[in-house]
C-alpha cells in the first residue's frame, strides 16, 4: 500500500494545525495493536543482542550501526512462521514499528561505553563502576527524550524533514507488511543466511576454540606462522623479499590480511568512497609513515614490539586533526541548518492542539527537562568532579546542540555528534582550563543527549508515516534503553575489558572514538608542547588536509572521490580491519555496478519491445528473473546487516567463553588430549 503523504506544496502552504487535521484523518490507524506486550519482548530481546553489535563495532571503528531494518526483517519473518505453526498470529505493521522503536535505542544506547567514559578512564586510569555507568547512561538517554517530543511537532509533524533512516524503515515495514509476503521471506532468509556464515566462520578463526576441539592451530595464528615464520616466508627470502618494510615485520605493522567477514559487510555497508579513503589513509600510515618514523626512533617499541599501540600514540594526532577541521568545517560551511533550526522552533503552529490526546504532552518535557538535568549536575560534580555552574551551563547547551542534531539528521540522516563534542569540549577548554575531566564529561552530555535526541526523531518517522501513536514510540524507547543497558553494560565490563583500563586503545579493543576525545582534550590541556616535533607537524598537515578536502567536495558538488573523516579515521584503526572494510566496499561497488548495467539493459530491451514486431509491451511480458549480483544490489542491507550481526554476537559469545572456561580446562578437553596423542606417533 501506497504510504500517504502531503506534496511539497501543501507541506508550505498548510498550516500545523491543518497538518495534523489531516494526518489524523487520513494516516492514523486509530487503536491498531502497537506497543503490546509481544512487540514490547520482542523489541527488547531483540534490541539486547543487536546491541552487542553496536559494541563490537563501535569497539573496533567508532561507529554505530542502525538495527532498525534488522529488527524489522527480523521480528516480521519470526511472527510469519509462528503464524504458519499456528502459534500466533502475524504481527500487525505498527506492532513492528514499535518494536523497531525499541531495539534501535537499545542498538544505540550504549555508545558512551566507547566515547566518552572510555576515555575518562583512559585519562583518569580508573574504571568507572558498572552501576554507575549504568544510571548514567539511562539518565542521559530520558534526558533526550524529553528534548526530543517538543521538536518532533515542529520537525516532523510541520517542517515534514525526511528522516532519511526513519524514512527507509517506514517503507520496508509498509512493503514487508502490505505487499507480497515473499519478498518479506527472501530478506529475512538473506538476513539469517549472512548471520550464520559469519557465525561459522569466526568461530572456525578463534584460537581457542579450534585448539579446544582439533589441538590446531587457528586460521590468524596459522597465517602468521606460515606467512612470518614459515615456508612462504622462506620462499620470499630465496627471492629476495621480505615481509618487512625498512626492516620492520608486516605484522609489527598489523599489515595482515586474514580479513574479517564482519568488517567486509560493514565496508558494503560505508560505500565505496569511505573504503578507498580509508585504504588511503591506511596506506600512508602503514607502509609509508610508520616504518619510516620507526627507523628514525620517532616510534619507540614497548617490551620489544612496535604494533598499534606504539604506532598509534604517534598517528592519532594527525588524524585527529583531519577529522576534526573537516567535521567542524563542513558543519558551520552550511549555517543554514543552524539558523533553520531556530527559525523553525520559533514558529507558533496554531491555537489548537488536535493531536493532544495521541502526543506526549509537552509539559512533561517543561517540567522533566530541569529536574532531570538537576539530577545530570548532581550525578557529574559526585563523580567526575563537574563544579555544579559547569554543569547547569550544559544543559541549555545539550539544548542548542539539539536543535542542530535533529536538524541535520531530518535532512542527511548524519548526526554531527562528533563535531558537536568537540565543539563542547573547545567550550569547555575556554570555560574550564586545565580540567581534563570536566573537558570530557560536559562534552559527553552534550554530544550523547543530542544524539539521542535525534536518533529518537528518526525512530518516530516511520511512526508517523504510518500512522502510529507518538506515546506508544516515546514508552518504547524508554524500555529498548533498559534493554540496551542490561546486557551490553555487563558483556563490556566483565568480558570486554575485565577490570583493565590497559585494553583500552590495544589492537582487540581500539576504541578510536575514545582516542580522539582523549586527544583533544589532551591538546586542549597541555597545548602542543608535549608532542614531538613531527606529531606536530602532523597535526598541522592533518588539519589542512581535512579542510582542503571539505572545500574540494563543496566546489565539485561532492563528486570529490574522497571522505576527510575516513582519512583521519584509518590512522586510528589498524591496517587488517582498514584492508577488510575496502575489500567490502569495493565488492559491493562491483556488484552495484554489474547490476545498474543490467538494468540499464533491461530498460534497453523493454523499450525496443513495445515498438518490436508483434506488438508485445513492457507490461505484457513475462517477468525476468534477476541475476544474483542484481538481488544482492537490491539487499545489500539485508545481507550485511546479516553478517555484522551474526559475526559479532559470536565473537561476543567467544569471549564469553574464553573468560567463563579456563584455558587450562579447554586444553585439558579429552578431544584435544586424544587428537594430541595421535599427532606425537605420526611420523614427523
């Protein structure tokens, strides 16, 4: 079914009032099933696990991934098959939307565990205690839903903004729940498919587990000891060649391509212009940069290694500086969407309110806002040692920064998060000098109170497209952010870190959204004296380079093949997951072009039939079957999101493992005891 919607003229032309007459009468589904207890369970269950995918990337890359459309395909195919096993009944499309509501803010919830409070504990070395972390995070989170309501009535129900996301998810639920149902069964075949092979195949690459069941060695450890240590490099040597650049091993360099599955799918996810910018960046920091600057002794090896965390302490400065001059630039290029924001908040909607009854009223907000960011002021000068009047300066900031996040996300589906905390912490640098604390922790309220308003609005979206209750999508959020909270808070503390404030910024947990808060904050204390000279050469160069790319984009109309942020992104990741991630997108770029070109062909061969001989048109012939690079174009996201969050569930099922079963007690397995006497008879 067709999803109804006003014409750009009436959406001009209309006043609120006469907009919200008409969604009610010609959009809301009036007491369809929405928030019920099975879409409730469903969403929270579901968005609990997918949550673990946002960690285990966000750990790895910075980002967050949306689980939205997964969640969706997910939920729709479970429901389809309990209703064909007579065990229910299909859950109607708002039921999925509400569902949806709830596992996105669980997806998303637990993005501070990566930014911000990693890095206080990497500035402070202490771990923040797991229930504090807690409270905090859901505090910030209701504090952004009571940001959020008062501008969904002027950002969606008046300024009608896209949501782009919010809007994707909108037509999928629609085309799952009003069309063909077979469609609806492919994605979630494709979905499920993806998952399970990137489950198998990380865990036939965990060390671990293949020496538990064969007393072998993993595929990683295997391709270092054959291609570093053994008969490949053997062979290289007889040629003379080496895998070393100036000396220096490859892996020292985490030059290895034993890729990934997961960070294949997340690269055909990102496009093929953020995978060659981040080889790019990879490259020149990997086998130019470092190498060089280690055999200059600029890069200094820690008990003997060099690796990514040597490497690092060098490279983040110049990348840090790329990504912040190319997000601040290409935020305060566009004031338009600062000034819209005011401009659009000013504006009086109408003497009645004809969706009161169905809205979540607005005094809620007037009243929750200041005694919920009474309660933020209190909770930072308790335990990060925010003075009480630095604190309450952030609150009508988070206000501001708002504004911006929603306006920018209705409009680019981008929440500027991150430009927006380093503008709090270039606030906070003025304001506080010196308090390295307070510089991360203001900028942690404002940056993720922000964000999570925004990414509330995009949930909404597809709500209001098809015609939910905005109560039932505010609740729902409410309880994915519990969900979120109750697993992935514990899997973080108890099997990601472990008590070790050591992990943070190794190769296993990079944590690079830390790194750069932590790295701007650190210059904003300290200046740039500390740095070696090159680092400071660096940050200059980093800093030009991502402005020049920011103003090459806007004079080409952003045909500029390159992204500034992935730039100074792949000096802060390592080099295997940088190769996996352009091995994906430069896949999917290949397959998206075969399938245009087929289409292409297609439309070719549709027109010449309808002026042919015979007389047969477009409509009246038989359907062509698609090719498979065709359908895998047309579901990439069904496939990746597949594949990211099947890997990742199972790598954070393996570390589960690896702390719950000693490793004595995996190799004291009868399996391995047997296999490993068998092999000492073999001849050698």
């Amino acid at each position: 079914m067709a999803i109804k919607q006003l014409t750009p003229e009436q959406v001009h032309t209309m006043s609120l009032e006469e907009k919200d007459t008409w969604w009610l009468k010609n959009v809301y589904r009036g007491d369809m099933p929405q928030l019920t207890w099975r879409s409730a369970i469903t969403g929270m269950l579901l968005g609990a696990f997918l949550s673990l995918t946002n960690l285990y990337i966000g750990a790895r890359t910075g980002w967050s991934l949306g689980v939205g459309i997964t969640s969706v395909i997910l939920a729709f195919a479970l429901f389809k098959v309990i209703s064909r096993l007579g065990l229910g009944r299909d859950m109607t499309v708002l039921e999925n939307n509400a569902m949806q509501s709830i596992a996105t803010s669980a997806g998303y919830m637990n993005a501070p565990l990566f930014t911000s409070l990693a890095a206080y504990s990497m500035v402070t070395t202490t771990i923040i205690p797991m229930g504090r972390a807690m409270i905090w995070m859901f505090i910030l989170a209701i504090l952004g839903v009571l940001f959020a309501f008062p501008m969904k009535k002027r950002f969606i129900n008046d300024e009608q903004l896209p949501f782009p996301e919010g809007m994707a998810a909108g037509v999928v639920m629609d085309a799952l729940h009003e069309s063909d149902e077979k469609e609806g069964l492919f994605k979630a075949k494709l979905l499920l498919g993806g998952g399970l092979t990137s489950a198998l195949l990380e865990l036939l690459r965990d060390d671990k587990v293949m020496r538990a069941l064969f007393a072998l060695k993993s595929i990683p450890h295997y391709y270092d000891e054959v291609f570093y240590h053994g008969w490949l490099a053997d062979l290289l040597k007889r040629w003379g060649l080496s895998p070393a650049l100036r000396g220096i091993p490859l892996n020292e360099l985490t030059i290895r391509f034993d890729t990934s599955i997961i960070f294949v799918a997340t690269g055909g996810l990102m496009g093929i212009r953020t995978g060659a910018s981040l080889l790019l960046g990879g490259i020149l920091n990997y086998w130019i940069l470092a190498p060089l600057l280690i055999q200059h002794g600029i890069i200094l090896p820690r008990n003997g290694h060099y690796g990514f965390g040597q490497i690092t302490l060098w490279a983040l400065w110049g990348g840090v500086a790329c990504m912040t001059t190319s997000s601040l630039y290409a935020f305060f290029s566009k004031p338009k969407v600062i000034l819209d924001a005011f401009r659009g908040l000013s504006k009086k909607g109408g003497a009645r309110d004809v969706l009161a009854d169905i809205e979540l009223p607005v005094k809620l907000s007037i009243i929750g806002v200041p005694v919920v960011g009474l309660v933020v002021v209190v909770l930072g000068q308790l335990w990060f040692g925010i003075s009480w009047w630095l604190g309450v300066i952030a609150v009508p900031l988070v206000f501001v920064f708002s504004l911006i996040a929603v306006n920018s996300t209705g409009i680019t589906a981008i929440t500027p998060t991150g430009a927006l905390g380093k503008l709090t912490q270039l606030t906070y640098g003025v304001l506080a000098p010196k308090n390295i604390t307070t510089n991360l922790m203001t900028a942690g309220i404002t940056a993720e109170v922000a964000s999570n308003t925004a990414n509330l609005l995009m949930d909404i979206k597809p709500g209001y497209m098809l015609g939910g209750k905005p109560r039932h999508q505010a609740m729902g959020h409410v309880l994915g952010t519990v969900a979120g909270l109750v697993l992935s808070v514990p899997i973080w503390y108890l099997v990601l870190i472990q008590g070790d404030v050591s992990r943070y910024g190794t190769e296993r947990l990079p944590v690079p959204s830390a790194l750069t808060w932590k790295a701007v904050a650190e210059v904003l204390m300290k200046g740039l004296d500390f740095l070696h000279p090159t680092a400071k050469s660096a940050v200059v160069v980093g800093a030009i380079v991502g402005i020049l790319v920011e103003v090459t984009k806007q004079l080409t109309k952003n045909r500029f093949p390159l992204s500034a942020v992935a730039l100074g992104l792949a000096f802060i990741l390592n080099f295997t997951d940088i190769w996996s991630m352009f091995l994906g997108s430069f896949l999917f770029w290949l397959v998206e072009r075969r399938a245009a070109a087929w289409r292409r062909a297609r439309e070719r061969e549709s027109r010449l039939s309808e002026t042919g001989p015979g007389g047969l048109t477009a409509a009246a012939a038989p359907p062509v079957k698609r090719p498979w690079y065709a359908l895998a174009a047309e579901n990439t996201e069904a496939i990746c999101a597949g594949v990211i969050a099947g890997g990742s569930l199972m790598g954070i099922g393996l570390s589960v493992l690896g702390v719950l079963v000693l490793p004595d007690v995996l190799e004291a397995a009868s399996l391995t005891k047997a296999l490993g006497q068998l092999l000492d008879f073999l001849p050698k």
